[in-house]
C-alpha cells in the first residue's frame, strides 16, 4: 500500500534532516509521527518514527553532566503560586499564556508547538501568579514529566477549543490521560483527600462561530465536574475574570504585617493558605515574633478595628495585623 505521504509530514521530515540540536531533532520527529498518514502501508514507517522519538529522549536524559543539573523541565515556583495549563494539541494554550502575561510561546496552528514548560508571570492586583505552559496531553506523545509537573503543580487550567467540532471527545481523551497518570482534580473548596489538584475548565475561542453552542453541549457534559469559564483571547472577553480565577485557584490569603506606630504596607502582602490563623502569620512574617509572640492586633475588611485577637484567630485575604513580642 503507498504511503501517500501529505506536504506537512514531508515538511517535518526535512526539519528533522536540517536539525542542529537533539531537542530539535526530538521536535520534528514528533512532527513527522503527528503529520504522518495513519494505514496500514505507514505502519513500519510509524514504528521506525516512534524507535528513533525513544532513541533521541534517551539521548537527551543522558546528556554529559546532566545528572549534577536540574532537568531541562524543571522550572522553579514563583510568586503565589503556580497554574499549569493542560490541553490536548492546538487547544489555546500558548496564546492564553501570551494574553495574560509577558512571555513569548511560539503560536501555530500545527500540534506540538509547545516542547518545554514555558513560564510566564500573571499580574493579579498586587500579586503575581506563575503561569506555567506545556506540551500538549496526548496518548503517543505525551511524556512522563509532564504528568509530574501538572502532580506538583498548585492548580490547573483544562483547556479546550470551542473551536474544534471535536472538543469533547479531546477533553474526555485529557481526562483519562490525567486520571491514567493518577491526577485527580476538584473544584475550589473542595476536600475529598490529598493531592488532588484544583482546577478549573477554560473554553477558548467563544468568539468562534458556533462555539457557544458547542459551549453549552459542553457545560451540560461537564459542568457538573469542574468549573467552566469561556475566554476569547481575541475578544478579551472574560480575561480578566480568569485573572481572579487563577486567584482564587490557588486558594490563597493576602495579609500584611504593620509595625506598631506605623502604617501598614498594603503592596507587600505575606502569601499565606486559607484557613491560616495568626500564627501562622507570625511564623511566616519573622521566626522570632512566633517564638516571642505575645499578642496582636488586626484590623480587617469588615468587623475588625484594632481589637486584640488570639495567636489561633483565623485569618481573612486582606488583613492587616500588628504583632506584638
């Protein structure tokens, strides 16, 4: 059977041919075994594709002096805390972390786009979230680090394309990868065991024609699971309230510390998780206040002026307590 093999599989092959570096190499192979016709006259093709994708990881993990270095994945937390954005292939991803922060993915419109964690930071009123890009969720291609960052992760954006007639099936295929690779994930405020990730779905593209019937197809399919939340990056539409969503996603309180006889510094919040009292706060503002702690005073959004509360007093985003030792 011939192969008839399509402009955009021959296109990769002569990426690969023309590669430099072995991360290239690993990038156009994986072009060639996405772009290549799937029959059964490309099968050994397929095998001999997938033989050398193994050989050039296996290169790339054992790189000289790799074992002394951080792996090439590996990209440390920032700011309050750290979202991943998980999807299958051409699902927004990149143009979203392009939208909402500095950072500059390479956008296109073939798969596999993104190869490495690409981070940006998301500003959020007087914080900043770390945004964190990655490869695309797929069954052949999708590697084992991967699942490890999105484990390690504090929260998740599902991301789906309201553009493609074939959204739900792509989000069903990320959710049995996910809960494959036993990641399991729950709404904000939810407490149905230890780690389990918060997230949330994002639906790009709502300005597409017919997305927002596919939108509703989709919330009545899984809205009850997690979150929905549609975006336009072209639009704006509804970014902003993603910026609060990220927010609350992390599941975090902003409180700040206030000298007694000062004001306080209201663009330097501590960062601290919900649920924390005020000594936690103490422990995190400076160890001697939690070991000489005494009292404190806090003055709160709502009911609190200055009135003294108790080391166990729990604490509310926006707080502002003054520590006495």
């Amino acid at each position: 059977m011939p192969a008839n093999l399509t402009p955009d599989y021959l296109a990769a092959e002569r990426k690969w041919k023309e590669a430099k570096t072995p991360q290239d190499k690993l990038a156009a192979l994986q072009e060639m075994l996405t772009t290549v016709p799937k029959h059964k006259g490309t099968d050994k093709m397929q095998a001999d594709i997938k033989r050398r994708i193994a050989k050039a990881r296996d290169a790339l993990q054992h790189k000289k002096g790799a074992a002394r270095q951080k792996p090439f994945y590996h990209v440390d937390k920032e700011g309050a805390g750290q979202i991943v954005l998980a999807g299958s292939p051409n699902s927004g991803k990149s143009s979203l972390l392009r939208a909402l922060t500095r950072a500059e993915p390479e956008v296109a419109d073939y798969p596999f786009t993104t190869r490495v964690p690409l981070p940006g930071m998301v500003p959020f009123e007087n914080i900043q979230v770390q945004l964190l890009d990655l490869p695309p969720l797929s069954q052949e291609l999708t590697e084992g680090w991967v699942y490890g960052i999105i484990r390690g992760a504090d929260a998740a954006l599902i991301v789906v394309d309201l553009a493609d007639d074939e959204a739900l099936a792509q989000t069903q295929t990320v959710l049995d990868l996910l809960a494959a690779a036993r990641i399991s994930l729950r709404r904000t405020g939810e407490r149905n065991g230890q780690h389990v990730t918060p997230a949330v779905f994002i639906c790009t593209k709502i300005d597409r024609p017919n997305a927002r019937e596919r939108l509703a197809a989709f919330e009545e399919l899984f809205g009850a699971r997690l979150p929905v939340l549609p975006v336009s990056v072209a639009t704006g539409e509804n970014l902003e309230a993603l910026r609060r969503r990220l927010f609350d996603l992390l599941e975090v309180i902003r409180v700040y510390s206030k000298p007694p006889g000062r004001k306080a510094d209201l663009t330097a919040p501590f960062i601290l998780k919900r649920g924390s009292n005020v000594m936690d706060a103490a422990e995190t503002i400076h160890k001697d206040f939690a070991e000489r702690f005494r009292y404190a005073r806090l003055w709160g959004r709502d009911t609190y002026s200055g009135q003294m509360v108790s080391r166990g007093h729990a604490l509310e985003d926006g707080d502002v307590i003054e520590l006495h030792a």
